[in-house]
C-alpha cells in the first residue's frame, strides 16, 4: 500500500491501474495518473506536479470509475510536498 511518505503503489491498485489502462471509455487524465500509479509500482519515484493536477480533477470527477479513483489516490499520496 502506498504510504504519505511516498511509498510505492500496492498491487490492489495496481490493478486497478492497469483496467483503468486496457479500458475503451477511460479519459487521458484518467489514464494518465494510471499510468503513473503503475510507473510508481515497487519504486521510490514520486508523482509530478502535473500528474498529481490531473489526480486531483479525476478525484473530484462524477464520472470517473473506481478503479480511476483508487489509481488517483495513491498518486496522489506519493506526492512530494513542498517545504515552506
């Protein structure tokens, strides 16, 4: 499971990253932050600034399935936070 520290993405979601990624009806942000989620997979990288944009409007979206969902959140909690 990913962790707020920036862990790598868990092998629920990675399933669920990879439908969001085979699926016909899917959106480019969907698919993108997708794509990203499974990129992120047994790694130490971190979301970017624009990946994380697009995981955030498919969070907030009505229309985006589950699997979008899950995929988006865990790129999101793999995002690296800004120092002030």
């Amino acid at each position: 499971m990913a962790s707020a520290k920036g862990g790598s993405t868990g092998g629920k979601v990675a399933s669920a990253a990879a439908k969001v990624l085979k699926s016909k009806t899917a959106t480019k942000a969907e698919k993108s932050v997708a794509a990203s989620a499974l990129t992120q997979k047994g790694s130490t990288e971190q979301t970017s600034a624009k990946v994380a944009s697009s995981a955030g409007k498919v969070l907030t979206s009505k229309t985006a399935s589950k699997e979008a969902k899950s995929a988006a959140a865990s790129a999101l909690s793999q995002k690296t936070k800004k120092k002030a």
